[in-house]
C-alpha cells in the first residue's frame, strides 16, 4: 500500500509542477502580451498625439497667414484712403487759392492749353462772377507775348465744375477743370506720393 501511496504522491507531484509550468508559462504569455498591447497602445497614442499636435501647428500656420493678409489688405485700403484725402486736399487748396493767385493759375491754365486763341472760355457759375473776365483779360495777355491769336472770350453759359475752366471751339472741348488736372497727376504721382508718406 505504500508503495502505490508513494507512486499516487509522485503522480500528483509531477502533475502539480506540470501544472505549475503551464500556469507559469500561461501567465509569463499574458505579461508578454499585454506588454505588446500596452507598447502598441503608447505607440499609438504618441502618434496621435503628434499629429494632433501637427494639424494644431498648420492651423496656427495658415490662421498667421490669413491674419497677415487680411492686415496687408487694411493697411493698402488705409494707404490708398490717404492718397485720396491728399488728392482732394490739392484740390482743395487750388480752388481755395488767394483770388490773386486763382486768377494767375486759371489764366496761365487757359493760355498754354489754347490751341487757335479763339476758344469760349466756360467757368463755374462763381468762378465766371469773381474772376471770369480777368483771367480771359490775363490769358489773352499771355497769348499776345507769344505771338499766338489773342481772341479767348467768356462764355454766357457756366458748367457745374469745382473749380478750372473748359475750352470750346465748334465741337471741340479741352476741359482743364481742376478734377480733371487733379486726377491726371493722380495717376502719375499716386505711388510717388504713397512712398513719401509712408517711408
């Protein structure tokens, strides 16, 4: 009886360590593959965290750019405001010259811009009242010096101009009103004057 008790005792012995080694072998299977899953897992979530962190630096990138235009494009729009506000103030300050002075630039104006020495003078309604036969007086003047044809005359019927005057001979008209000059140098001067004023 001993001797089957001692071979019962071996068999259970050898099947509790075969047991033990599979349950070992089980356990060190599952540490090794939740090591794997946990590995994959961090794997992943830096990855995902990177292109998080990514998209986030694109989307400041683009936001710095759309900022940087929408600020070029202000700064253009308050440039160009300027501009204007200088133009109109030039023209502004012609019209607004000493009567003494309008009537030399309007007079100066009509005799270089002649063509026959025959022309209709035409002013504005306040400019044909205050100074009207003086600068037709003075530009024929002028003319006589040159040696051109000396028979401007006032026009009975005034336009609706700011300031300057307009020249009619038949169908033909050389409109030298201030707008007109104005605007002709604001063609030309524009960029000048944007890089005086904002050096």
């Amino acid at each position: 009886m001993k001797g089957i008790e001692k071979i019962t005792a071996h068999i259970e012995a050898d099947a509790k360590a075969e047991a033990q080694a599979i349950l070992d072998a089980a356990d060190a299977k599952v540490r090794e593959t939740e090591a794997q899953y946990n590995q994959k897992a961090q794997d992943e979530y830096w990855a995902k965290i990177k292109a998080g962190t990514r998209d986030c630096e694109d989307r400041v990138q683009r936001m710095n750019r759309l900022a940087a235009m929408e600020s070029k494009k202000a700064i253009l729009a308050t440039k160009q405001e300027m501009v204007k506000k200088a133009f109109d103030k030039a023209q502004e300050m012609i019209i607004s010259l000493p009567a003494d002075k309008y009537t030399a630039f309007l007079a100066r104006l009509a005799s270089e811009s002649a063509s026959t020495g025959e022309e209709e003078v035409i002013f504005n309604e306040r400019d044909k009242n205050s100074c009207g036969a003086e600068v037709v007086k003075a530009a024929n003047a002028r003319l006589a010096e040159k040696g051109v044809k000396a028979g401007l005359k006032m026009s009975d019927e005034t336009v609706a101009i700011q300031g300057g005057l307009i020249l009619r001979q038949g169908g033909i008209e050389v409109n030298c009103t201030v707008e007109t000059l104005v605007d002709m140098c604001r063609g030309e001067m524009s960029s000048q004057l944007a890089e005086v004023m904002f050096q």
